[in-house]
C-alpha cells in the first residue's frame, strides 16, 4: 500500500513538473538574465493548471519569494515581477494566507527592502478579504498599511473597527482605531504595531523586519532627547555644544551614549543637530 502511494505521488509530482514545464515554455517565463518582465495574468495559469491549482499556487508562492530575496541579496531596487506573482499565486489559491500577508509587506516597504507600491499591497489585501472575510488578521494589515506606509489615519481606524467586528480579532484593534481617530498617529503607535507584527509573526524575515523598525523608533527617541539635552547645556554654558564627548568631559555622561546597535550617537557641530554615527547599522528608510 506504502508502495502504491509513493508511485501515484511521484507520478502526480512529475505531472505537476511537466505542467509548470510547458506553462514556462508556453509564457516565456522567468529567463536566467530575468529580461521578460510580463507575467500573464493568474486567469491564464489558472486555465492552464489541469487541476493543480494548488501545488502551482505554493510554486509561484516560493517564486515571488525567491524572486524578493534575489532582488534583496543584489540591493537591486526594481521589483517588477513581485505584484505579478503575487497575483497568480493569489488567483491559483485564493485561501493562500501567507502570500497575502507577507507579500503586502514586501510591496509596501520602501526601496531597496521592497517594492514602495502600498497601494499595489492594498489591492492585495483587498482581494485577500474579499477571498477571506473571516480572516480579521488581513483587516490588521490593512489598517496597518494604511496606517504606517501611507499615514493614512482615518483609513486605518476604519480597517482595525472593522477587523474588530470579528470575534477572534485581538482585542486591541477596537481601541487602538479609536486612539487614531481621536490622537491620530504617533510614535507610540508605531512601536505599539510594530511590535504587535514582531510578536505575532512567525516568518523570521518578517520579525528582522519588524525589528529593525522597532530599533529605528528608539533611537530616533533617544536622538530627540540628547538633542534636547544638548540644547539646554548650550543655554546653561552660554556657548555651542562642539561634540558628545564634551558632553562626557563636562560629566553629564559616564560614555558616549550608543544607538539600539551599539554605534555612538554623533553631533554635527556645525548644524547643531545630534543624529547616528555614519557607521550605524540602524536601518535609514
């Protein structure tokens, strides 16, 4: 019987490899030097799976993923075939979660870390809800997107009310919309979503993600605040403040004060402005 299946397995995996063989010839996909950058529509491959719409829609699922961390590895910052597969993954599955969630991230974040298309991730989510409606964590996103790409508050709120109608939403979604109806956003609320995703994320590139957003968040905290301090020694010595280390020489810190990294903050004496060291790693978007 073990026999019997592996044998109707292998065969079904070589009819899926023929499959997506002739659907490659056929559409002039994916050359090793990527010169075609025009993918038919999920419509196309759809007709053309002969019923394997499912393991086609894990195929170009890995290949939208692969093709996003090639792109990543060369710091290349054209994603022309992300939303493409995308859609093709999402129309051969439209139950595939994860190219939902995750691809919107990919298309939203800012080059050279994705794509900077939101309006193509919420298209994306949209369709995603439509496909899924019981799925309050594609509302999240939603709001979220709306909320940290496109700083739209009030398309936020409304998202994270209506993902919060849902009874397995998280409870935080009702009162987070309210907070950004009535304060709009802030950098509590950044960290507080950003958290949220690295918390709750189970793809370790979407947490690095997160996290890099996160330390970014605080040290752009902490930068207001050396700033401030900065400013109120330069009315309490009557003079410009020429460096950090002065800072440490006039006994107000023990050591240079260090971003989320590690890397000493730094002050421009001639702008008079506290900022990172040009040799920190916290993330510039």
């Amino acid at each position: 019987m073990r026999m019997l299946f592996a044998i109707c397995l292998g065969m079904a995996g070589l009819g899926v490899y023929r499959l997506q063989s002739a659907i490659d010839q056929r559409i002039g996909l994916f050359r090793s030097t990527e010169e075609v950058l025009y993918l038919p529509s999920g419509k196309v491959i759809k007709a053309l799976s002969l019923g394997h719409r499912g393991l086609l829609a894990d195929i170009y699922w890995m290949r939208a993923v692969q093709y996003y961390g090639g792109k990543r590895l060369h710091d290349d910052k054209r994603f022309d075939l992300l939303e493409p597969l995308l859609q093709i993954a999402t129309t051969l599955d439209p139950q595939l979660m994860h190219a939902y969630r995750f691809g919107s991230v990919f298309l939203s974040e800012a080059a050279p870390i994705g794509a900077n298309q939101p309006e193509k991730a919420l298209a994306l989510l949209r369709r995603g809800i439509e496909h899924n409606p019981e799925e309050w964590q594609l509302y999240r996103d939603l709001g979220f997107t709306y909320y940290w790409y496109l700083k739209d508050c009030k398309s936020a709120a409304d998202a994270f009310l209506q993902g919060s109608r849902n009874p397995k939403a998280a409870r935080w979604m009702k009162t987070f919309a309210a907070e950004l109806l009535g304060k709009g956003g802030n950098r509590n609320s950044a960290k507080f979503l950003w958290q949220e995703v690295y918390d709750t994320s189970e793809n370790q590139q979407m947490k690095a993600n997160a996290l890099e957003h996160l330390l970014k968040l605080t040290a752009e905290e902490e930068i207001e605040q050396l700033q401030d301090l900065v400013e109120k020694v330069e009315t309490k010595i009557g003079r410009k403040v020429a460096s950090l280390e002065e800072l440490v020489q006039l006994g107000i810190f023990k050591q240079l004060p260090l971003d989320p990294k590690g890397f000493a903050y730094v002050l421009d004496a001639q702008m008079g402005k506290v900022g990172l060291s040009p040799a920190s790693t916290i993330r510039r978007f």
